[in-house]
C-alpha cells in the first residue's frame, strides 16, 4: 500500500513542500514518482518520516538528523531509542500535570500548598551547567535572579514578546525580505532589546548569539521547524543589526 505526497502531509501535521525538501536533501525518498510526477510513498518511508519527525521534536537539525540515520541501519534499535526519549518526555509531562492538578485542588480547597508539588516538573535549572560553561556563573546567577524576581504576568509577557518575535522574523524569510531590509532590523531591535531583560547586550554577544541559533541544533529545530533557513537568517539580521548599533 502508498500514499500521495498530499496525504501524507496531511496526516503528518506537515506541507508537501517540507516532504519535497527532505527527498531534495535525500532524507526521505519516495517510493516511486508517477508518470503525473506526484510522490507516493510505501510503508517504509512512513517508518523513516517517523523518525525524521521524532528527531526533529528532539532538537535534531536535518543535517544531523541524516547523520543519524546514515549511522542507525537498525530501524528496531533506532525506534526503540526513540521511544525511550517519548517515555521519559511523556513522564516529565506527567509530573507538570499532576503538579497542576494538585496546585489546583489545594488551591480549591484552601489547603496549605508544598514547593515541591507545586513545582514539580518545572525545573528550570537543568541548563545551569550548560549557560555557566557558555557565558560564565556570573551570567547565570544573574540571569536567574532577574527571572525569579519577575512575576508571572511579566514572565508570561516575556516570553509572548519573544514568540511574537520570533513569528515576524520567520513571516519576513517566508516573504523574501533580506537582513539588510528595515523591516528586518527593526525585528533584530526588538529582539535585541528583548534580550536586554536579562542581561545587557553587546555587539559580540547578540553576534555570538545568533551564530549559537545556527550551530545548536535545539535553536535551529525551534526556528526551522517553520520555515527551513529561518535561523540563518535570523543570525544573519542579527549580525547585521549588530553590526550598525550596537558596541562592545
């Protein structure tokens, strides 16, 4: 049995467009292209787009996505590494819900609330290690401390900001606009001054910034994941803006 490109698009969450673009980059190929030249595609390659969109959901960038497929011949291996990431996502889900539902209940009840229920499952200091490493304690305990001294309306607001910005900097790729536009650089100053919430920002820092958008792959997924090349564009407006206005 195969599908049309068209359906399996539809039941993937995803556009035609995306699936041509993973068989131009040899990912996923179809299993035959009719004499119309529509794509169809068989059982196997439902089993390797699993894989590409789970790998995506982790992080993955396409390159290393093909990298890891290149080197897992062993679908079963493959897979049951896979579900092993979805169960241990599932379980931290999991412990957010029932955080909630406590949260919830006592609240409802009047019931005296304990940190470690409230909070379980939302740990934000997991990427302590990673952002010391990158940028220094100072930088940490800094950041930290502005977050924990905002309240959840600001906290909420803030990352609203950055999403929104985020959706303008992809809506301006998708249109064909260039990091040199105006439109653009006005995008790169909100974000720039978005930034600047946590910590001051300089020309070598938001340069770095965006260069680490490209290079991490978490970053590249987060961006990609709408339109591919969005984060190389998005470093690139930021270099340019940078570049213009700001100083080190």
């Amino acid at each position: 049995m195969e599908w049309s490109i068209q359906d399996i698009a539809r039941r993937a969450g995803t556009t035609s467009r995306t699936l041509r673009h993973y068989g131009e980059l040899g990912l996923l190929e179809p299993s035959r292209v009719g004499i119309n030249g529509y794509r169809y595609y068989g059982q196997d390659e439902l089993v390797r787009l699993q894989r590409i969109l789970l790998l995506r959901r982790l992080g993955l960038s396409l390159p290393a996505i093909a990298e890891v497929l290149a080197g897992q011949q062993e679908t079963a291996a493959a897979l049951r590494t896979h579900l092993e990431l979805l169960e241990q996502e599932r379980e931290r889900i999991g412990r957010q819900i029932a955080a909630v539902r406590t949260t919830l209940d006592k609240t409802t009840r009047g019931v005296q609330l304990m940190p470690e229920e409230v909070l379980d499952g939302f740990d934000h200091t997991q990427y302590e290690q990673e952002v010391t490493e990158r940028w220094g304690r100072e930088a940490y305990v800094n950041g930290d401390r502005w977050w924990r001294s905002l309240t959840d309306e600001e906290k909420r607001d803030f990352k609203e900001c950055q999403e929104a910005i985020s959706r303008d900097f992809v809506a301006a790729f998708e249109s064909g606009k260039t990091a040199e536009d105006d439109e653009v650089r006005d995008i790169a100053r909100r974000h720039c001054e978005w930034l600047s919430g946590p910590v001051p920002v300089s020309r070598s820092y938001v340069i770095g910034l965006g260069e680490l958008y490209v290079a991490d792959p978490r970053f590249t997924a987060l961006y990609d994941q709408h339109a591919e090349g969005a984060a190389v564009f998005i470093r690139d407006a930021l270099k340019v803006y940078a570049e213009r206005h700001l100083t080190d």
